[in-house]
DNA sequence: ATGCCTTTCCCAGAAAGA
C-alpha cells in the first residue's frame, strides 16, 4: 500500500501536477492539503477518472484538506473535538480531516502556520496541536494501522531547516512548537523519516523566492506520523523532489510511504 | 540544469504563506 501527503498550495492551480503525479506514482491513499476551494468545488470528476474517491473539507480561499483513495473512503469525520477556532474559538478552519481507507485510519492534516511567535496565530498553532493530541490515544494505541500526516509547519529539529540561523527567533522551529511534535512521539506515535533523493536531506518545502529550491533551502515539515502497527509494515518512505520541478509546482513536495499493509 | 514567488480574492493590490 502506498500512502502520501502533499501540500497542494491550491487545488485548481496544481490540478494539471496532481493528476500526472496520480498517474504516476500511484498512491493508494494521497493526503491533501490547502487546497484553497470550497467543499463542494474540489474535482472530484477529475480525479474519478483516475479511479479515484474524495473527502475533502474546504472552505474557499484559505486552506482546505483532502483526502484522496483508490481503496475506500469511509467514516469521514472533519475537524477533532475542541479544535480551537481563529480568530475567535467558534471560527473554525477547514485544517483536518479524517477517514478509513481500507485497512488504513488517516488524518490529513494542515496545521496552522503561526506567523511569529509573538502573533495570536502562533497561541493558536499550539492551542490546536494540544487539542489535536488529546483526541488521537485510542487510534495510536489500536491495533488498525493509523497515521496522522500532512503539513506540520513545524520542523522537527534543526537538521531540517537549510540553515538554523536563519531562523532564530522564527516560527516552525521554536521549542513549544517542537514541544507539541515530541506529545506524538510519546502518546506512541513514530515519525516516519523519509530518504531524500537527492543530498543529505529530506526536506519537503523551498520557498518559491530566491531560487531556493535549486540553492537547497528547504524545510522539512511534511511529516508522516505512524502507529506501532503502522511503522512496522513500512518498507520505503521518501520525499519526491521530482514533483517540485518544472512548471507551475507547489512550494511543497509529497512525502511517499510504502506499508505492507 | 531543477531556475530566481505564488495564489486567492477579482481586475488592484492586499493578504497570506513559512
């Protein structure tokens, strides 16, 4: 079984990419996120024509998260119990959402990007991994293969971030932030560290300015969280740069993990 | 070369991204 998360950086934008890269690389289940559409404005056709199902939870502009499954979509659930909201707690954002695809239970999520660590946004990225880590005991400890996966705005240390001093005092590397990613990694969870293809490092973001991506400044904050049940069927798991060349990519590059499941 | 920001709102420039 193959699974994968991606950070689309809009669904209409990267529809011609996400097709070729369906087509292609053949994910059973592929993770979306920030797919900029409404719920109902999400591609479905297009997609089906692939031999693919969607459950997707959008709300326009912002955000969005899908979950796209050539075995299954069911017990679609979106959001998580006391998600907090911003930037008042009953406005909720379209950042999680959750289903069974077949052996698999999976949460596509899009965590929220802080900005700065004296901005609202960032209490609001910590208040929402808290709640989010609350709710996740009973699938992590299960015995049915489970993950949460998606774009963290987080990375985990500073083997992945390019350059460390480049972010002191920024957001996605600050210790409450790493803090919340250590709550996975004891409710149980394992980070499934993806082979780069290419360096040293499996970075899974470069910034569209600057030509970071052909100079190395990349990020790793797609992550792949897996259950013990989950993180012993792995037999591969990689990040696929190919997808963040060329013409018209996202800014992010999917996070593939081959399971025995 | 992998190539120097992109996307959405909507037609102008702001907001957001990380």
């Amino acid at each position: 079984m193959r699974i994968a998360t991606w950070n689309l950086n809009s669904v209409t934008a990267r529809l011609p990419r996400l097709l070729q890269w369906l087509e292609e690389s053949e994910p059973d289940v592929l993770c979306v996120q920030e797919t900029k559409v409404a719920g109902d404005k999400f591609p479905v056709a297009e997609v089906a024509a692939l031999g693919y199902e969607v459950a997707h939870h959008g709300q326009g502009r912002w955000n969005g998260v899908g979950i796209i499954s050539r075995v299954g979509i069911a017990d679609v659930v979106t959001d998580f119990a006391q998600s907090p909201g911003f930037p008042e707690s009953d406005i909720k954002e379209a950042r999680a959402i959750a289903a069974t695809c077949g052996p698999l239970r999976i949460w596509s999520l899009y965590v929220p990007n802080g900005r700065t660590p004296d901005d609202p946004h960032y209490r609001y990225k910590l208040e929402w991994l808290k709640a989010l880590s609350g709710t996740l005991a009973a699938d992590v400890h299960g015995e049915r293969p489970f993950a949460i996966v998606g774009d963290f705005n987080i990375a985990p240390t500073d083997d992945d971030v390019w350059d460390p001093a480049q972010f002191v005092d920024a957001t996605h590397v600050t210790a409450p932030e790493r803090g919340a990613l250590q709550q996975f990694l004891d409710l149980g969870l394992h980070d499934v560290f993806p082979r780069p293809l290419k360096g040293d490092h499996p970075y899974t973001y470069w910034d569209y300015r600057a030509g970071s991506f052909h100079k190395g400044w990349g990020m790793r904050i797609d992550l792949v969280y897996a259950n013990t049940t989950l993180q012993k069927a792995v037999t591969d798991a990689y990040v696929d740069r190919d997808a963040r060349k060329g013409k018209g990519p996202s800014d992010h590059a999917p996070v593939v993990v081959d399971a025995s499941l």
